[in-house]
C-alpha cells in the first residue's frame, strides 16, 4: 500500500513535536514546514524539513509529490497589543493562504489546529461549547480574533469543496522550552512565585490532541468543529499539582481581577520605560478571571477519546522538562 503524505506546520511548537511523533509512529510521510533559524525537534528518515522565509511562500511548490493531507498548526499566540498586525498576517492571512492552496493541490482533508479563545463567550451558565453564540460586543484578545477570522475563512472554502476540520484546544499541557506555551506555568511554579489568580484553567495533554488530530485524518469526519477539553480547574489547584510533582511550595496568595489589571498598566508603564516587553498585558489581565467551562463531551463521544488525568500530564511535563534541564 503507498504510504500517504502529510504536510504539517508548527511542527518545531509544543504540539507539532507531539503530531509528528504520532505521524511516524503511524507510518506517514512527512512534510513539515518551519522557519530557517528554528531547531529540529526530531530526527526521522519519515520526516522531509522545509525551509520557509516568507508566508507567501507556497509550500506545495517545495514538495515533489502530492499531499493526501495538511495540518495546520503553526500559529503567533500572543497577546501584546503591539504584535496585532503580525498576528493577523500569521494566525488568520496565512490560514487563508494554505487553506488555498490545499484546495488547489487537492488535499484530501484540512486540519486546522484553531483555541478556545476563537468560541462565543454568550452562554448564560458559563459553560461553552461549539454552538455557543458569538458576538461582536463580546472580549476577544487579538489571538482569539485572529482564529475566529480564519474559522470564518475555512468555513467558507469548506462549501466550495475543501474538507475540513476545526479542533479548539484548550491550555495544552505538555513540555516544551521554559519560555514556550503552557511550560510557562511551570516555570513559573518552579521560581516558587507566591501569586495566583482566582480564575479557572482548562487543559488538556498534548498526547491526546496530537493522536485525535492524526487518528482524524482518514476517517469520514470532514467539515466538523470540536473543543478539546479534558477539564477544568482553578489556577490555585493547577499550580498545587506542580508544585507537588516538583516538591517546592505552590503560589499561595490570590490576586483579585482588579489587582491583575492593576499590575499590567504598571507593568506596561515599566515596559515603555525600560523597553523591556510586558510580561502581563492587559489582554492577559482580562482573561486571568475566567470563569468559563469548555465542554468537550462533543469530541469524546464522537471521536471516542480517552483523555490523560491532569496528574499524568503533570508528571510526564515535569519529568520531560527536567530532562532537558528546562526546570
């Protein structure tokens, strides 16, 4: 049987590692894209690495075969106001482009690794899922909007002809670099920083997003959305659970809304004098509270999903990182 082939971007990011452990360990021919200064995360004769310098780029031209199918995972999550326009040309611009071009080499199915924040937040009892009304007066950071942009885009080359699937993944868990994603709360635990914020945390191991995103590529799911979600809990009992597995002291003061916001106006004032980036923006800030609940029962009973417990996502970070020397 011909091997079937996959381009993938983001496949240097915290979840691209995963997707592309299970892509070889399901015997597909890869393609990942990623930038020229960017570290190879894995080796792999399964594995073709292209160069990319510009979005404009046309990765298809790169690639001397056809594509069975595209995952695409690369993204800018920030939420510095300053990085607006690079996170639109990225997250929503580039979408559209390789959401294009797929449909022109005939791909036979387009995955597109969207977030959370890109969903309706109008539901009455804090509990979110894929019908949840969205509206224009609702908070949306400029990366929710970003997604919700390019959900838009994808929607509509769906009707003329390109199947697709949307997955909204909550806080992915899993190791990385310090500085990288979620592995930023770890770090942060590490330190044994004393603050935390009263809102709740939505996660989910990378391990399970990355086997549900390859185990969809050859079903005859197409032109469907789902939330990833294993659970929820507060950030008071999320750090705790680091701490336990890293045996240092968990953050023990809670910041009230107000406070968090009172300290990113500060910190962007310290940002413009020292010209230092802000570590907490007012995107942030915004978004410490949440109270909301992501509800991904749709996901577990369509595409029969067993999700990791929140203590072994914790272990196998923590354990991972310490490998590496990150924590």
């Amino acid at each position: 049987m011909q091997q079937k082939t996959v381009l993938i971007t983001g496949a240097t990011g915290l979840l691209g590692k995963q997707i592309l452990k299970q892509l070889i360990a399901q015997d597909y021919k890869v393609y990942a894209a990623k930038r020229p200064y960017s570290v190879i995360p894995l080796e792999s004769e399964k594995i073709n690495w292209l160069d990319i310098n510009t979005m404009e780029d046309d990765l298809f031209q790169l690639i001397p075969e056809p594509i069975d199918f595209a995952i695409h995972a690369g993204a800018l999550v920030s939420y510095k106001k300053s990085d607006k326009t690079k996170i639109f040309q990225i997250n929503t611009d580039w979408t559209s482009k390789l959401a294009k071009d797929s449909k022109k080499a005939g791909v036979k199915k387009f995955i597109f690794i969207s977030s959370i924040s890109a969903l309706g937040k109008n539901s009455n009892d804090n509990l979110i899922d894929e019908s949840t009304p969205k509206s224009e007066d609702e908070f949306l950071s400029n990366y929710g909007n970003s997604k919700r942009k390019a959900e838009e885009i994808l929607w509509d080359l769906s009707k003329g002809g390109l199947p697709i699937l949307i997955f909204n993944p909550s806080v992915i868990i899993g190791p990385a670099k310090r500085y990288q994603s979620s592995a930023q709360l770890f770090g942060y635990v590490g330190d044994q920083k004393p603050f935390y914020t009263k809102g709740l945390i939505n996660y989910i191991d990378a391990r399970d997003v990355a086997e549900t995103v390859v185990e969809s590529l050859e079903n005859k799911i197409s032109n469907e959305q789902f939330i990833l979600n294993t659970g929820s809990i507060s950030y008071h009992d999320f750090f705790k659970a680091i701490a336990k597995q890293l045996k240092v002291k968990a953050p023990y003061i809670g910041m009230p809304k107000f406070m968090v916001i009172l300290g990113a106006i500060m910190e962007n004032i310290f940002s413009k004098l020292s010209r230092k980036p802000a570590t907490l923006t007012m995107e942030t800030a915004k978004m410490a509270g949440n109270k909301k609940i992501y509800n991904g029962e749709k996901a577990k009973n369509t595409l029969n999903l067993r999700y990791k417990t929140l203590e072994q996502s914790v272990e196998w970070t923590v354990k991972e990182m310490q490998k590496k020397g990150e924590l």
